[in-house]
C-alpha cells in the first residue's frame, strides 16, 4: 500500500552539473517509480471488485464530469473543425480539390485533433478539479481520517474517479468528434459553398471503424493518464494553500507531457496493428 | 455488543499503548527524541506540552499514520509500528481519532460523516445507523443537524460533530487532539463530562492532548507532559503540580518565561 507521509526519499545535494542532472534523474524516476505503486494499487482494487458504494460514487463521478466538461469539449472541438476548414479549403481549392476537404478534415479531427485535445482540456478541467480536491483533502487530514477509519483512500476516492475518467473520455472524445466535423462542414459547406453530397462522401471514404477505434483507444488511455496522474499529484501535495496550487500546475504540465508521450507510442503501436490487420494497404496512421 | 463484556473483565496492569524509545524527525527537524511511555488501560491520560513539540504527532504513531525512525509501538503486547494499513485495520476499528482540525469529509452531510465508520465497519441496518447517530449527535450537543454540511458548521460545532465520529463505533480507546480548542467555557465543560461519562460507562481507555489546565486537571487519571522531544513530566494532577521542574511550573500556570518577555520587550 503505497503510504500518503511525503516521501522522504528525494535526494538533495546539489553539487556541480554532473551530479545535478544525476540527481534529477533520481528523483524523477522516484516519482515515477511512486505513481507506478500508485497506479498498480488502483488496478489491484478495481480488480478485487472496490465495492458497491465505490461504484455508485463512479457514477456520480461520471454525471459530475460529463456535465461539467461537455460545455468545453463542444466548444473546442467546433472551433477546431472550423480552423481545420479555414485553413486547408484554399489549398485545395488552388488545385480544384474542394470537395475533397471533408476527408482531412474528418482524418485529422477522429483521429488525432479530437482525442488530444479532448484530453488535454480535460486534464485542465477535470484533471485541475481532481487534484485541488483531493489535495485540499490531504491538507486538511481527511485521507488520513478515511485511513484511521479503515476505509482505503485508493479504493473509496481514487478508483471511482479514474473508473469515471476513464469511460467519460472516449464518450467526449465522440463528443468533440461530432463537433468538430460539424464546424468544418459549416465552414465549407454553408460559408464557402462546398458542395453538401461530395463532402460526406469523401469525408465517409477516409474513415472506418478502425480509424475511429484508434480515436477511442487513444481517448481510453489518456483517460487513465489524467486521472492517475491528478489523483497521485492530490495524493502527494504539499501543505497549505500554497501547495494545493503547486500540486495542481504539476498535475497539469506532468498530465499534457505524457499525454503527449503516450499518444506517440500509441501511434507507433496502432500503425503496426493496422500494417498487421490491412497488410497491402497504405498506412493511415 | 462488545462494550457489555468489556464493563466485565477485570481490570489489566499492562498497558494498552506503549511507546518505546521512539525516535521521529521530518527532515532535519527532530520532533520525538527518544520517547517512552506507556498509556494505562481503562485510564484517561492527558499529554500536555507547548505548540509544535509533536504531541499530534504522538497520536498518529498510536494509529500507524506515521511510523517511527527508530524505536517501537505496542498495542497491548502487539507490535504496530511496522505494520500496513491492511495490518493495522483490526487495531483501528477498535480506536476513536478526534483530529485536531476535525477532519471532517466535506462532500458528505454531517449525518453521513457520523454514520461512515458505523457503513464500512458494523454489521447495522440503516434504521439502526440512523438512529445511533442521532444518539451520538445528542450527546455532543449537535442534535438534528444531520443534513448540514461540516461548511455551514462553525469551527467548535465541527469539533463536536468529529467527536460524535470517533465514538461512533464504541470504541475502546478514544484518542483526542485537543477536543476543548474553539469551544466556549460551558460547552468546553459539556466535553470534559462526556470524556468522563464515557470513561466510567463504558470503561473507555482515552488520550487527551490539551493546552487547557481546567480540562487536563478534571478528565486526567494521570498526566505526561511532553517537550523538547522527550516526556519531561508523568504523574497525576497533585504531583504535576509540585514537580520541581521549573518549565513544568510555567506551563500550568501559563507564564511566559523570561526569555520570550526579553524578546518582546526588545521591540
Ligand atoms: N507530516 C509532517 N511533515 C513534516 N513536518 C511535520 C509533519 N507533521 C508534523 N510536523 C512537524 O512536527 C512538529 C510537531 O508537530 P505537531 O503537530 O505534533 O505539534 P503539536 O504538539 O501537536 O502542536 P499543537 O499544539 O500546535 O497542535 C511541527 O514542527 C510540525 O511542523
Ligand atoms: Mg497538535
């Protein structure tokens, strides 16, 4: 069971370059090595089944980022669809490909713009409301009063909210999807006069359910990434005031970091899944 | 219920708690340089000494929240110190914690807060639930205030709703971070009766940690007075107040010494 004293075991002893980036690399590693324990101890309770009432808070988890987080995941979405048109429509149409735009734009927003940035303004939004939480918790001693009474902080606070960002971030992801494909066709299609059949067309001719699987694959796991990583920085955050604010600026700038890291591995592993699954086509990773 | 066998069994000598040579720093701070000390079954004992010295600290090493440097914790002839969460679950049921800042769940009503260790613990149905809790409520002067939330609570009233808390389960040791701070003069005394009502009912085992005299002198079997890192005082209220020790003197009569009134004279 990974224990909320602050850890004690970050070294610190600056002396020279050398031993500085050493030092950094330690730490780092320690902290990496910390939200690993945590994270293993969140999948060994929703594995062991982390009870009823860790259930039902799930959902009243889910209503609460659902609700909180569709407002800002539409409206970023819109406008990023409508950028994407703004943009691309006069290069195509240089070369008399109008029509064609429905499919970069359906490509680039399933596939990449939509679960990225669904997720990182989710790791602000919900990530950001996460962490003050349960740091403000920490600060003010009710983990430790959940511990004295028997109650495990993982399995009561921390499961039912990685369980809710994780079903809820593919379900915005389809979301901002939906919208963002919405804003490009009205750019194109209601203010530059594309017209409405090709643009469906070639925008239905890009995609299959594999392409919009790796949107949701992708949306899955940046789910576990912002929780884990806002509920371990609330776990792990300093005192007072002040360290609630620090606690949340570093769950953010860790969450939007592997956010990114992971999106890549992600893409190189489900490019060779595709290569594996469609051998004589091209990639479209 | 276990309280009724509890009234029956005769009273032990060893001791319920115990500390032995506890060392504990945070950083380069030392805060418990070496303690020993035990806690009577059955007794209520008041841990005394100045802001800062560790006595929460003390108290959170009874309930495995923090875990000694070097040195060891019994529970009767159990060793606690190294154990897990998982390990310690058995030993927690059995302890009431008041937390100094009340650490109520702020997302819960004041009802549920009361009720949460009775739904993760007791086998009660929920009418019973219900109505232990507005039992306990009452006997801390909070009765129906069930659905407010501890944030419309004043600082006092959620000390006394987190007292409620940690006898909720009858517990068979209570553990209070200063239960009388924040409390008006009568409501403070309403405290101190129910520290000894629960003591001479139910033959509860209690730790009080406290900076007011008037309460340490009337709940105290005996008390220990804890500074600079190590007990410096132990006995009951009549040796306390002859000990020899000067620092001992000034704390129960709440002078300054001469070193604080130099520096606030240098002004
Ligand atoms: N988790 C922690 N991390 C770092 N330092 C701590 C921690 N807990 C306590 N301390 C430090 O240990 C010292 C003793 O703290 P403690 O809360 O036990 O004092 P106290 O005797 O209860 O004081 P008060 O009467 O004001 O409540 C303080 O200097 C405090 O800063
Ligand atoms: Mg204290």
């Amino acid at each position: 069971m990974a224990s909320i004293e602050t850890p004690t075991t970050t070294l610190r002893r600056p002396a020279g370059y050398i031993a500085r980036l050493g030092e950094w690399a330690i730490n780092t590693n320690l902290a990496l090595g910390d939200m690993g324990v945590f994270f293993l101890s969140t999948l060994y309770w929703i594995f062991r089944w982390p009870g009823r009432r860790a259930i039902s808070e799930t959902f009243a988890q889910m209503y609460e980022m659902g609700t909180k987080s569709i407002p800002v995941v539409m409206i970023g979405g819109g406008f990023i669809g409508a950028v994407l048109a703004v943009e691309t429509l006069p290069q195509f149409q240089e070369i008399g490909l109008a029509s064609r735009v429905g499919s970069i734009i359906v490509i680039s927003v399933v596939k990449q713009v939509g679960p990225i940035l669904t997720a990182v303004m989710l790791a602000g939004r919900l990530g950001g409301a996460m962490t003050a939480e349960l740091g403000t918790m920490r600060v003010t001693e009710q983990i430790d009063a959940l511990r004295v009474m028997g109650a495990d902080p993982i399995r009561t606070l921390v499961v039912p909210r990685v369980l809710a960002c994780v079903i809820m971030t593919p379900i915005l992801t389809l979301y901002s999807d939906a919208i963002g494909i919405l804003g490009g066709w009205l750019v194109a299609v209601r203010v530059e006069g594309v017209r409405n059949y090709p643009f469906w067309h070639y925008a239905a001719q890009s995609t299959d359910l594999f392409t919009v699987n790796v949107g949701l694959i992708k949306a899955f796991f940046f789910g576990i990434v912002i929780s884990t990583v806002a509920c371990y920085k609330g776990f792990r955050c300093g005192n007072g005031a002040q360290g609630v604010g620090r606690a949340c600026t570093e769950a953010f700038v860790t969450g939007f970091c592997l956010i990114l890291l992971s999106n890549f591995i992600l893409a190189l592993g489900l490019n060779n899944l595709y290569n594996a699954l469609y051998p004589n086509q091209p990639s479209v990773l | 219920m276990p309280d009724q066998s509890m009234q029956n069994s005769p009273p032990t000598p060893s001791p319920l708690i115990r500390f032995e040579n506890v060392h504990k720093r945070f950083g380069s701070l030392v805060v418990l340089n070496g303690v020993s000390v035990a806690f009577a079954e059955g007794k209520t004992t008041v841990v005394l000494g100045p802001s800062g010295t560790g006595k929460s600290v003390l108290l959170k090493h009874i309930v495995g929240l923090l875990s000694p440097d070097s040195g060891s914790v019994y529970y009767r002839d159990m060793r606690i110190d190294h154990l897990k969460d998982r390990g310690m679950e058995p030993i927690r049921r059995k302890i009431g914690f008041l937390f100094q800042l009340s650490a109520l769940f702020d997302s819960m009503t004041v009802g549920e807060n009361v009720a949460f260790p009775m739904r993760e613990h007791s086998g009660l149905s929920k009418s019973e639930i219900r109505d232990r809790v507005a039992e306990r409520l009452a006997m801390v002067g909070m009765e129906n205030t069930e659905n407010k939330m501890p944030g419309e609570l004043s600082g006092g009233q959620r000390k006394r709703v987190a007292l409620a808390r940690a006898i909720a389960l009858n517990p068979e040791l209570v553990l209070y971070d200063e239960p009388t701070t924040g409390l008006d003069p009568i409501r403070s005394d309403v405290i101190n009766e129910l520290i000894l009502k629960l003591h001479e009912e139910l033959k509860v085992s209690a730790i009080v940690v406290t900076h007011d005299m008037t309460s340490a002198f009337k709940v105290g079997d005996r008390l220990v007075m804890l500074m600079g890192g190590g007990i410096i005082a132990d006995g009951t209220a009549d040796e306390l107040r002859a000990h020899s020790d000067p620092r001992v003197q000034r704390f129960i009569a709440g002078r300054a010494d001469e070193e604080d009134l130099r520096a606030l004279h240098r002004i």
